[in-house]
C-alpha cells in the first residue's frame, strides 16, 4: 500500500533538514518524508560555503536574515555541542585598510549593537597584530561570538533525527521531483523514483527555488540567477598566516561581502570567494555551461540591468577568476606578506542569487504559499547559520496554515 505522508520537504540542504527536524520535534506522530535529488545530503550551497556560523552584524535591524541569523546562530551552537558537530566560536575581525572604510567600519559596529550582537569591539592596529600577526589593518570590527562549523555534518545530524523520533519517517536520496499534481487534499509529488504523497509540502529548493515554485502554481515575482565563488586554499606552510577569520570592510555598492580568509572546522585555510555569472546554475567548474539554464538567466530583463548597475566590478571579479595573481593582489589588502606559492586552487560554490525584474537583488529571506505547500524562495548566506530558526518559522507557519496539531 501507497504510503501518504504527513509533510514532504523538498530539499535536502540545512535549511530543509533543519525545517523537517523542527516539524519533527514538535510533532512526533507525523510521518515526514525529505527528498533529496543528489546521492547525499548538503552537496549545493550548504556543503559548498564558507563554514562561517554568522553572527548577524550585517544585516538590516528587524529584517528576517537578522532576527533568524542572531538567534539561530545560538541554536546551531547549542545543537553542535549537543550531538558532537565538529565547531569552534572563534572570533572574527573585519578590517578596514584604507582610510574611506573607516565610516562603513563603524556603521557596520553600530548595526551590530542594534541586532543585539554580543562580544563586539572596536579595535586598532596593534589589537589587530595581536589577533592575527600577519593581517595589517588602520580599524577593525572583532566580532567574538563568530565561529566555524561543519555544516554538512549538522544537515546529516538533523535528517538523521527524524527517523530516531519517528520510525517512519524517510529520507530519500537520488530523488528529483519532476512535476506536481493535486487530488483532493493530497499532494502528489511525481518523481524519478516514482510518486510520493504528502498531505503537505515544504519547498527548500535552493538554486532551484523559483522552478519548483512554478510547478506548485505560483509565479513568483522573482528569478534565481547562480553567481559561482571560487576559493583557493592556503598551503600548510601558510596555514599560520592566519589564525581564525579575517574579513574585509564590504562595499556597499556591491552586492558579496568581499574576499576574505577562514579557518575551516575540518582543517585547512580559505581564501575567498569571489563572485562571477554562472551560465550553469550547479555548475561548480569555470567553464561548466547549461543552455537551459543560460537561456532562463539571459533571457529576464533583472539579470541585463543587475549587469548594467554591476558591470565594473563584474569585469574585475572575471578577471580574478581566471587570474591567481590578481586573486592574490586582493588577498595581500589583508595580508601584505601571502605569497604566490601560498596559495592553491580550492573548491568553488555556487550562490542563488534572486533578483526581482529591476535588477535588485532580494535582500531578505522570502517564504510564500501555494495551496498546501510553503516555499522558501530566497534564502541566501546566513541561511545556513539562521536554519533552526527558518526551521521553526517554517514550523510556525505549519502549525497556522496546515492546522497541525499533536495527534495529527
């Protein structure tokens, strides 16, 4: 017998595993189903950043990136304590180099005191030395309450919970929904290893966002375009250059908060990203092309004006893609004494980018509805570090539209 579940989430990042834990927890007696298209969990955005648990200095006083960064970075923190997840609250410092960043430098700090972020400090150059050697800056941001994470271990552990509350609850991998249909009450997900059921859905689809959005019958007022960031690793010769993270002051005319160093929780040192047009929306290589999702990109008027605002610092970002040296020359801002044979090529993530059709970018995380479903249609960096909080908005949102209860 055909089994139908309770909810099915779509999306097996951080943020679909956090929000099916979160539905979970609270509700036992439901059979929930996550569906995955890749033969693991985490393998797009969550497993290819920068492991950065965010502490939420950035973002706009009252927006959901701020409110979900702020408390969900202490959820993440207390839930890798919990269950063993391979981390470190290290610290972080954001560097002003030039005396026009000063300005940006302090709007930043007093942005954080209005988010409520704990353990920030304005610092100087000899506190800068004392925290990082090798890093020359005129002003710096510490910011203490930053950290590292293993985010593909934390998706895992969270997927991994269901089942442990649940025993019928499912992950299934290797699944691509292909289409959508409804009967009645009951959502049928039609997919390459057949047809799942589900009384509700979540959509946690990523770079595939705005496509599954369209085949549940929204049309969303917005278009996901990837931007690929490439990063290169320092040697283990060079991993002393750098203790923990080591950030630029952002540009505000420019939508990526800049190139910077981070320790990773695994091991070894990063160095990026950078920001370039992708013309293949998981395409993880500089040459990796898809006519179909080229065409989607360059065929919407928002990308042709995001260029036409952009284009400057879109030709620098291509030329330091293709450049080791120029890579380097931006690093050196930071830390004058890297060299070429400090660094070597790394991995690379793609972003997605939503862009509304002026060619603005979403700036704040984006959920909406779709008969029985919720979908999250924009949740750029910190949604990994926000995810338990986006898990328990998504779950609020549930139990309100869904009618969930305990005995469901």
């Amino acid at each position: 017998m055909e089994t139908t579940f309770d909810v099915a989430v779509v999306g097996g990042g951080i943020v679909g595993a956090a929000s099916a834990f979160r539905l979970q927890q609270a509700f036992p007696v439901l059979k929930i189903v996550l569906l995955e298209k890749m033969p693991a969990l985490a393998n797009h955005q969550t497993g290819n950043n920068s492991g950065v648990i965010h502490s939420g200095i950035y973002y706009k006083p009252g927006s959901l990136k701020a409110k979900n960064c702020v408390q969900g970075r202490r959820e993440l923190v207390d839930f890798a304590r919990e269950h063993k997840i391979a981390h470190d609250v290290c610290g972080k410092i954001i560097v002003a180099t030039e005396p026009e960043e000063l300005e940006r430098l302090d709007s930043i700090y007093q942005r954080g005191i209005e988010n409520g972020i704990e353990s920030i400090s304005k610092i100087g150059p000899d506190e800068i030395r004392q925290i990082e050697p090798h890093c020359r800056g005129l002003a710096a941001v510490r910011v203490g309450c930053t950290g590292i994470v293993d985010f593909r271990g934390a998706t895992e552990t969270m997927a991994d919970l269901l089942g442990k509350i649940q025993p019928e609850s499912q992950i299934s991998l290797n699944t691509e929904v292909l289409s959508i249909t409804h009967e009645g009450d009951v959502q049928h997900l039609h997919t390459n290893k057949g047809r799942f059921k589900a009384r509700f859905t979540v959509f946690c689809a990523g770079l595939q966002s705005d496509r599954l959005a369209k085949k549940d019958g929204l049309n969303p007022q917005m278009r996901i375009v990837g931007f690929r960031g490439d990063y290169y690793e320092l040697s283990p010769a060079a991993e002393h250059k750098v203790k923990n993270l080591i950030y630029p002051v952002p540009n505000p005319a420019f939508p990526f908060l800049g190139v910077h160093f981070t320790r990773m929780a695994l091991g070894g040192v990063e160095c990026g990203p950078n920001a370039v047009f992708t013309f293949k929306r998981e395409g993880y290589g500089k040459t990796d092309f898809n006519l179909a999702d080229t065409a989607n990109a360059l065929s919407y008027a928002g990308t042709w004006k995001l260029f036409a605002k952009h284009w400057r610092f879109g030709l620098d970002e291509y030329r330091r893609a293709f450049s080791k040296q120029r890579f380097l020359k931006t690093l050196q801002r930071l830390i004058p004494d890297l060299t070429l044979q400090d660094l070597a090529p790394g991995r690379a993530g793609v972003r997605a980018m939503a862009l509304g059709p002026d060619g603005e970018m979403l700036d704040d995380f984006v959920l909406d509805f779709s008969h029985n479903s919720i979908h999250v249609l924009n949740a750029p960096s910190p949604a990994a570090t926000a995810a338990l909080a986006i898990g328990s908005q998504i779950r609020d949102m549930a139990c309100e539209r869904f009618q969930l209860s305990k005995t469901t």
